[in-house]
C-alpha cells in the first residue's frame, strides 16, 4: 500500500515568515507530485504538478521542488500572508492514474 | 469558481437508500475524478473517467458506481447507504490524460445518512 506522509501536520506562523512542509512519498511507480492549496469551506486549489526529478516550480510567493529519487517534495513559502492560511495537501499520481493523498499540512498565519 | 458544478450541494437521506451525485465537468474538460472526504479520513481517490470510459480505480466500494455519458458529465452512484458513507463528495476536472495536469475542484457534495 503505496503511503503519503506530510510534515509537519500543523504550523503556526507569524505574518512575515518565511516556512516550508515536506510530502514524502514512495518512489516506485511514480506518475506525477501534485500540491493543493484547501482553505475551509472552499474546494481543493490546485497549486502545481510536477513530475521530472529536481523540477521546481514556483507561483508568486509559493516554490515547491520535487526530488524522485529519495522520494519527497518540499513547498515554499515566502514572507506568509494571513491569507495564505490553509490546509496544503500533496498528492502522488502512480503511473495507473491514481491518487494518494497525504493527510496535509494546516498552516496558520498570525497577522 | 473553478468552473466544475456539482449538484445537489447537500443532501441527507437514510440508511439503506440510493442516492445519484452529479457533476458537470468543466467546459473542454475530459477526464473526471471522484473523491470523498470523511471526518475520521483525508481525501480519498475513488474513481477517475476519460471520456466516457473509466481510467482508473481507488478506493471505491462496491456498492458505489459511476459513469461518464457523452456529454462527458458524470454521476456517482451510492447504493444500501451506511451511516459511514456520510461524507463530502468532490468532483475534480481535467484537460486530457497522456500527461499529469492540474485538477479543478468542484464545490462538493455533502451527504448525511442518517
């Protein structure tokens, strides 16, 4: 059973800091990494989906880079805004399409 | 608005019964995924569709079907309803399959069985 773990499992920082979670993920059978932004009440927000090995990709104040070898991703963010507050979850895509989810990283944002 | 509808937004039946969740993907979109979201779980892939055929499998019981008509909008079908099925249903898009794209989230449905 293919398993993806995220850390930390909740964050709390002040406005202005920079932070950054972790996704690991086994490496076998690797498709694709996908990282959602999901804030409370509201759908899952598709960040960014990689799939080459040292792929980074970045989105305003958000980066995230992808290492398939060793089996992990990290996400970025850059001076965080109390809008950036919310759960980000990280998804593996397995080379049969399907999708499996780490638990998330809940952050908040103190102003 | 990520473009993808589903409907009905709440629904709340009884232990034992059929209900039909809809989801119309957006507008060019071919592939389609069901996820359901429990208390007690994260997000839970349970099937995908590509125009009009299914892709690929995840977690889904048996008692849950699905399908994808021409029109490419798809429905999820849940049978002999179990306290435990209550949850959020969501519906996700995307563009084609042959390479990993991003996925638009539709607002999801709640079902309550009680």
């Amino acid at each position: 059973i293919l398993n993806v773990e995220q850390s930390p499992q909740s964050l709390h920082v002040q406005e202005g800091d920079s932070t950054n979670f972790t996704c690991s993920f086994p490496s076998s059978n690797f498709y694709a990494l996908h990282w959602y932004r999901w804030e409370t009440a509201k759908s899952p927000e598709a960040l960014f989906v990689m799939t080459l090995n040292g792929d980074e990709k970045k989105k305003g104040r958000i980066s995230a880079t992808l290492n398939t070898k060793e089996g992990y991703s990290y996400l970025y963010i850059k001076g965080s805004q109390p809008e950036d507050s919310a759960t980000y979850l990280c998804a593996l895509e397995d080379s049969s399409y399907k999708l499996i989810f780490g638990s998330g990283t809940r952050l908040l944002v103190r102003p | 608005d990520s473009g993808v509808t589903q409907t009905p937004k709440h629904l709340i039946t009884a232990t034992g019964q059929r209900v039909t969740l809809r989801c119309s993907p957006r507008s060019g979109d071919l592939s389609v995924y069901w996820y359901q979201q429990s208390l007690d779980q994260g997000l839970q892939f349970l099937i995908q569709y590509y125009n009009g055929e299914e892709r690929a499998k995840g977690n889904i019981l048996e008692r849950f079907s699905a399908q994808q008509f021409p029109d490419l909008h798809s429905e999820l079908n849940l049978s002999s309803l179990e306290l435990g099925d209550s949850a959020l249903y969501f519906c996700a898009s995307s563009p084609r399959e042959g390479n990993p794209y991003e996925q638009y989230f539709g607002p999801g449905t709640r079902l309550t069985v009680t």
